[in-house]
C-alpha cells in the first residue's frame, strides 16, 4: 500500500526543522540521536511528511510519560555545590581558630 501524496512531499533540512518549529542545529542533534528518520537522495537528507509526524508523536509519548528530572538533577547540584563551600569554609574558620589558639 502506498502512502498519500502528502506524504510522499521530501522536505529539505530547512523546511523540516521550520516545520516542526525548531532550529536546523536541534534537527541535525536529533537525526544524529536517531530519533528523527530521513531519507537519503544521493548525499542530501530529505524528510518526509510522515516522519515528522512520527517524530512529533514520540516526543508528545516521551514528555508525557518522563517526570522534569532536570530540574531535581539542577537543584541537587546547586545544594550539592553549597555544601561544599560550607564545609571548606568550616574547616578554614577551624584551622585559623586552631593556629589562634596555639600563638595565643
């Protein structure tokens, strides 16, 4: 069974990535990450209809069954980063109090 005309329309990298509403350098991350099929015509990549659609249905899958990790991974970091600081500023106070003590 052949698919409809409208699908068989081979887009150009530009007018993929305007069509999915995205920059040319994410469409080219994502083709490298193979989440985005394409079709090869001598050398250039081209996109059709339906494989963006494909794509737009994962991405909507993806989103909707992952939880917003970054931001749990991005405060963790941050408190992680914090206490760091903390416990070398604690044991600089600890050693400048230790050396006072023993000229004193």
């Amino acid at each position: 069974m052949t698919p409809p005309a409208t699908d068989l329309q081979l887009l150009t990298h530009e007018q993929a990535a305007q069509r999915l509403g995205i920059s040319t350098k994410l469409l080219r991350r994502e083709v490298r990450a193979k989440r985005l099929r394409f079709v090869l015509v001598g050398q250039r990549r081209r996109y059709t209809v339906q494989d963006l659609a494909e794509y737009i249905d994962k991405q909507r899958q993806a989103a909707s069954q992952s939880p917003p990790a970054k931001t749990a991974a991005r405060n963790k970091r941050q408190y992680g980063r914090q206490a760091v600081v903390y416990d070398i500023t604690s044991r600089l106070r600890d050693r400048r109090r230790a050396k006072g003590s023993v000229t004193s």
